[in-house]
C-alpha cells in the first residue's frame, strides 16, 4: 500500500498506530463504541483513528492503552511515542511546510536499523552538511541529532548517488566543496557505518534511477518500508511488495556503482577540482 502526501489515508505514522490500537482492542473482546466512550471521544472519530484517517490526542491513546491493560513497559511508551510523532502537524505557522510523507520520511530515519537509499538529484539528507541543506530547501536536521541517528543504525546507511549529484552546484561552490569533503569525511570515520557507492555513469535500464529512494529496515511490528520522491511530485511511502521491489533495486544499483574505495577517491578528487 502506498501513502501520498496528500492523501485521504493519513500517515504511515497513523495508519500504523490505528492498526495496532484496533489489535489491541479486538485481543480484549471490546466494541469500538465502548472504546470511544472511555476515551472520550465521538465513534466517528475513533472509527478514522483506528483506520488511520485521523489522530486523536496522545492522552487518549493513553487512556486506550490502559482500557487495553498495556503493562508491558516498552510496548506502552513505543505506542505512546508513535501517538505523539502521529501527532505532529505539517509545519508551524509562518514555517517551512513537510507533507504528512515527508514527515513520515523523517520519523522513520528515527525508527530504522539500516537505510539503503538511492539520490539521483541530491545528497543523501543524513549526509548533507547545515549549508547545503539550506541551499537545497531540504527539511532541518540538527547536526548533533544527525550524527546519534547515523550511529544508532546498528545496520549501516548504505548509499548510492548518481555522479551527476556530486557535480551539481547546489548552493554555490563553497557550499559544494564543504558538502563534498563533509560526505568524503563520513565515510571515513570509525564510529558509524556509513557506506556512499557512486554511480559514474548511470544506466537508464536500471531501475531506481529515474528517482530518489530510500528503504527502511525497521524493528517489529513493523516491516521495511520504501520512501520515494519522484521529480514530478511530492514523496510516496510504500510498504509490502514495492518496498520490496525498491529494496532489489538498490541492490541492482550498487551493483553497478564503485566499490566504497573508488567512490571515496571520486568524491575527494571532486572536491579538490570545485573552484
């Protein structure tokens, strides 16, 4: 199933707490008209929040959970934290705006054990540098938070980006050169595993390369999910079978990229060359 960015749907982020929730209610033999009651809330409105088309306050998830006798110390703040993070708005008034699966993109960098992502229009958003973000109009990720999401994937970020990508001067040389020593420096350090293959020359024929991606590995209940951005729209979320077509693709990719040596040689000689 995949999600867009305006869709009727809600979020993955919702979608995916309404499924559980109902779970849970349904373990317990409990009608979903005395589920609202306790919570609070009008039927119609728990009916979409277990269906993912809405979001009810993080207080009444609290108050399921309990009708539900959620014990379980993890499994109660795991929920809970979802309801929160499902919460969240698109933007704060007079910001920047994110769509509910470009929130959902960045919720689940949080979530994941392994990134596997493919960029054929930019640096990968964990590697950009503050600068080049800016340049790009990409959504703010803090440097310290950055860098404690890249060293809690246990699985490694594992990328591969179209040589087009290095060369495009996003921001300007200066921002270039910074963010191309940034990703060459990335690479190499010791305590996070980070792996950027390039792509030279890519081939058309492959799939994945008309397009950014990026695949999520991500602890149960959960399954791996695909995030997609296409040039001409808005980003998708895909779970299932083309979240599993997405993750062969990248495997045909960097298949067909340079070994992590040859592309950290690429990027460094690239960032020399940068006027």
């Amino acid at each position: 199933m995949a999600t867009k960015a305006n869709g009727s749907k809600g979020s993955l982020r919702a979608r995916w707490l309404g499924e559980q929730m109902r779970q849970l209610r349904q373990a317990r033999g409990l009608s979903l008209q005395h589920a609202a009651a306790i919570a609070g809330v009008h039927y119609a409105d728990a009916r979409d929040y277990e269906n993912g088309g809405q979001v009810l306050d993080h207080r009444h998830t609290a108050r399921l959970l309990h009708l539900y006798q959620v014990q379980e110390p993890h499994q109660y703040g795991r929920l809970l934290q979802l309801a929160r993070h499902a919460g969240k708005s698109a933007g704060n008034p007079g910001g920047p705006r994110h769509d509910p699966a470009m929130l959902d993109w960045l919720w689940l960098e949080t979530q994941a054990s392994r990134i596997r992502c493919h960029d054929a229009v930019l640096v990968p958003g964990l590697l950009q540098t503050p600068q080049y973000a800016v340049a790009a109009k990409q959504p703010e990720r803090p440097v310290s938070a950055t860098q404690s999401l890249l060293e809690n994937l246990t699985g490694g970020l594992h990328a591969v980006v179209d040589e087009s990508v290095l060369r495009r001067l996003v921001g300007g040389a200066d921002v270039l050169r910074h963010q191309l020593l940034r990703l060459a420096e990335a690479i190499r350090a010791p305590n996070v595993h980070i792996q950027v293959r390039v792509t030279p020359t890519p081939s058309r024929e492959l799939n994945g390369t008309d397009c950014s991606f990026a695949v999520f590995d991500v602890p149960g209940p959960y399954t791996a999910v695909a995030a997609v951005t296409h040039s001409a729209s808005g980003p998708v979320v895909h779970e299932g079978r083309p979240a599993r077509q997405y993750a062969a693709a990248f495997d045909q990719l960097a298949a067909a990229a340079l070994d992590t040596r040859a592309s950290a040689q690429l990027i460094t000689s690239l960032a020399r060359q940068t006027p």
